[in-house]
C-alpha cells in the first residue's frame, strides 16, 4: 500500500485506511480524511512538509508525518 505522502502533484487518490493512535485518527478524520474519499494533491513544498491537498471542495495543509499514517489506492 501506498501512504498519501507518497502521491504525486497532480494526483486524485482514494483513502483506503488511516493507521495510528486514536487521538491522530480522530484528527485526521475531523479534517474531512476519511476512508474512501477522493484526495487530490495540489502542491508539495519544496522540502516534502507540507503538502496542500484538496478534500471535499476545500483545501487542507497536511503535515507529511500525518500523511504517512493515510493509506491510499
């Protein structure tokens, strides 16, 4: 599996499970990062941290340590 960290500028992808401890999951989810969502990646700063994405018509900053704990397809 793939993490979103992994994705690439330009990419749709699906949540497909988000790992760690409770209160990161709940975060995560609070976000609008939930399984099965389509994700798309609009920018990476220039040092991987962090990543801009797009979620349910908005846009999100997300740390890369948060995004390697969102598994994707």
């Amino acid at each position: 599996m793939r993490q979103l960290s992994q994705a690439s500028i330009g990419e749709t992808v699906t949540v497909s499970k988000i790992d760690g401890e409770k209160g990161l999951k709940r975060r995560i989810m609070d976000m609008g990062i939930t399984k099965g969502v389509e994700v798309y990646i609009r920018k990476v700063a220039p040092l991987g941290d962090p990543m801009e994405v797009k979620v349910r018509g908005y846009e999100l900053s997300i740390r890369k340590a948060d995004a390697e704990k969102i598994e994707i397809l």
